[in-house]
C-alpha cells in the first residue's frame, strides 16, 4: 500500500484540492482507494458526501475524530493534514507517510511560511532517515514567470525538489462542487489541459527517480537563516 500525504502548516494551498483530486485519480484507475481527513475542517469528507453514487468508490475516514481502520486490499491511502501543524504533531503524522506533498502557492508570505516548516520537518527523524520521499507542487499559479522562478530559487536553496505545476483554473472549483476530480469531468477542455501538469506528480509517487529529496539532512540551517528577509532576497521580483 503507498501512503501519500499533503501537508503544509500555511493554510489555503490547497491540500485539500489535491488531496480529492488524487484519490479520485487513483479511483478512475480501478485501485483500492481511501482518503483520510485529519483536518477538523473536514473539507475532504465534505466532498465525498457529494460525490455522486456512479462514480469509482473512495472509503473516506474522517481521520481528524477517529482512528484509521483500512480494508486490507487498499492500495492507496491519500491524507490530508491539518493545517497549522507543528513539532511533535508533525512527526506522529509523517510517521504514517512514504510520500509527502507540500503544496505552496507562489507568493511572498506562503515562501516565508513554508520554509520555517521545511525547518521542522528536517528535524523528524522519518524525513531525516530519507524513510519518507518529500516534494513540493506549485499550487494555484497563475504564470510561469517572476514568482515562479523565484518559487524555483527558493526550493532549490533548501534542497527539495519542485515536482509539478499546477495552475490557478476554475475546473477544480467546477468539480468540487460536484463530489469529482478534474479527472472526471467528461467533454472539459480546460479540466484536460488542467490535468497535463499533474504527469510528473503521478510518475513521482509511483517511483520514477528524480533528484534527492534533501541533498544533505544533516545540514546546518544556514539556509534558513534569513527567512524573514525573503522578501529583499529570492521574491524581490514579484
């Protein structure tokens, strides 16, 4: 069974929104499916109760109130964490994980917020053991030019690897609303070229090689040394 998570301690990336569109992707695949809602928001469970009856089963576990109990033939199980996650909480949760996704939109204050929890999560032992495969996607873009290569920049200095881009489109407000994935939306043209940028994710989990997670754990934190100075250094071009 691969476990996949999405989490980021900056709420409104977009766990969510992948976390459904993942698992409904899986489940179009024909695979054993199931999505665990560790959010009190319950955003996810909230869209599977829509979710229309006819379309490819996923076993929701509002995992935020109760404790995950899986179907022995799962073979995938997507979770979304909670947001303004930190310390311990991080490292009961990562223990659960092979796959960790953080999403991080490009903008100045989600770079500031996501490098201060790339900070904590070196310091768990499952990350630092290179036990858990970690990426980011670039969530909500809407070009592919100054925030962009400042998001590039930024992710390279701390040593994770930029899997995908996905961009700002209504065709995930479109089908959330309805219970599916962009994956699902029959005759869209804009849910099938939304769906293009999700390839390299897909390859990622299912095990193609792309460059270390984090090229050395062990590291001191001189990169995070000026956080709170992005805005004069990497996004200075936003």
């Amino acid at each position: 069974m691969k476990t996949i998570m999405f989490m980021n301690a900056k709420g409104g990336s977009g766990k969510s929104t992948l976390a459904t569109n993942l698992a409904a992707y899986y489940a179009l695949c024909n695979c054993k499916v199931a999505l665990a809602d560790f959010d009190m928001q319950g955003s996810c469970m909230d869209w599977l109760s829509v979710r229309p009856q006819e379309s490819p089963k996923i076993i929701g576990i509002p995992a935020a109130t109760r404790s995950i109990k899986l179907p022995r033939d799962t073979e995938y199980l997507i979770m979304d964490a909670p947001g303004a996650v930190h310390g311990r909480a991080i490292d009961r949760l990562v223990r659960r994980v092979e796959h960790l996704i953080i999403p991080v939109t490009p903008s100045p204050v989600d770079f500031r917020a996501t490098a201060r929890f790339i900070q904590e999560l070196l310091l768990v032992r499952q990350v630092s053991r290179s036990k858990t495969r970690v990426a980011c996607v670039a969530n909500r873009v809407r070009d592919v030019s100054h925030s962009y290569e400042a998001l590039e920049r930024f992710l390279d200095r701390l040593g994770i690897p930029l899997i995908a881009t996905l961009h700002d489109s209504d065709s995930y407000i479109k089908a959330s609303g309805l219970g599916l994935s962009i994956f699902e939306l029959k005759g869209d043209r804009q849910a099938g070229r939304d769906q293009q940028p999700w390839h390299p994710l897909l390859r990622w989990i299912d095990g193609e090689r792309l460059p270390p997670v984090i090229k050395n754990a062990n590291r001191d934190m001189d990169g995070f040394r000026n956080i709170d100075r992005l805005d004069e250094l990497e996004l200075s071009t936003i």
